[in-house]
C-alpha cells in the first residue's frame, strides 16, 4: 500500500489559527434592547463571530483540528455572551 502524504503544520501557524478562533468567537452582534420573540424568548444579540468561524474551520484541512477549532469557538462565543464584547446595533 502506498504511504498517504502527511502534511505538518508549523506550531506558529497553528497558534495563529488559535487566536484567530478566539477573537471570532468572542465577535456578537449586540442589540441595544433585547428583541422579543414570542412571549418568553428574548435575542440579545447574534454571534456573527462564531457562524464566520465555523464557516473557516469547516474547510480546515486537517480534520483532528477542527474538533479543537470547534471546541475553542463554542467555549469562547458562550463567554463572550456574559461580557462586553460585541458591536452594539
């Protein structure tokens, strides 16, 4: 059987792909008054941030880093909901 090419990534990139998740999960887009949908539903604000970086780890080429990609994202958007983060509309 043919050897499958395996690619490496230098640590810098991969750090720098890192950040980059980071600062996009922490990206909302913030309403001044909270929108009401429905009688008990209330949107504060839309994580922009995290639909662009899921959109950038879904064409990731190496697959055992887009769970950690994913993870970093999800964990960030979900603090970033709790802080004053965000472009406020």
């Amino acid at each position: 059987m043919p050897k499958k090419n395996q690619t490496n990534e230098k640590d810098s990139v991969y750090f720098l792909k890192l950040v980059l998740y980071v600062i996009l999960g922490s990206i909302w887009l913030k309403f001044a008054s909270p929108l009401a949908l429905g009688d008990s539903f209330m949107l504060k604000g839309l994580p922009v941030g995290f639909l662009a970086g899921l959109i950038f780890a879904a064409h990731d080429h190496f697959q055992v880093d887009r769970k950690i990609e994913y993870a970093i994202l999800t964990v960030m958007t979900v603090v970033s909901l709790f802080l004053p983060v965000g472009i406020i509309v």
